[in-house]
C-alpha cells in the first residue's frame, strides 16, 4: 500500500486475481488488518469489502450455475438398459 501525498489517501497496485472465493477472503482478511492497524481508513475499507463481498457472490452463483449445467449436461445421456 502506498499513500498519495497530494490527497493523503492510500493507493493500491493490482494485485492477485480475485477469481475465487479464498483469494477474496484472504483479501478481506488484509482489509480488516489493515483498518485494525489504523492503516486503512474504515470507511474506504467498508467499501472496498462490500465490492469484494459481490465479487464473493458472483464467483459462487457462476460456480452454482457451471455445475447445473454440468448436470443437466448428464442428464442428456442415455442411460443402459432404459427404454425409450
């Protein structure tokens, strides 16, 4: 974390995709320590965890929706010795 002196605000590089839900954890777990530490104002860290709680969201309905589609995929396929 950096902090931009012309606004005194912390600034953050791009870090880790945050294409699961335990990198999105481990990403609430350094805001909650860095808000605890007094290093993160509390109201840009309650933003940035609402973001990532949606992030959160989304990642496990996309999961939810991959594996519906993976069922019905197998529900497709005949089965031995069923009659049609």
């Amino acid at each position: 974390m950096e902090t931009d002196s012309s606004k005194d605000t912390p600034t953050w590089k791009a870090g880790r995709k945050l294409n699961t839900l335990s990198t999105v954890r481990s990403e609430m777990g350094k805001l909650y320590r860095l808000t605890a530490n007094g290093q993160l104002p509390a109201d840009l860290s309650y933003k940035m965890v609402m973001v990532l709680r949606e992030l959160g969201r989304l990642i496990t309905e996309s999961d939810i929706e991959n594996r519906i589609a993976e069922l019905e995929a197998l529900s497709q396929i005949p089965r031995r010795g069923k009659r049609s």
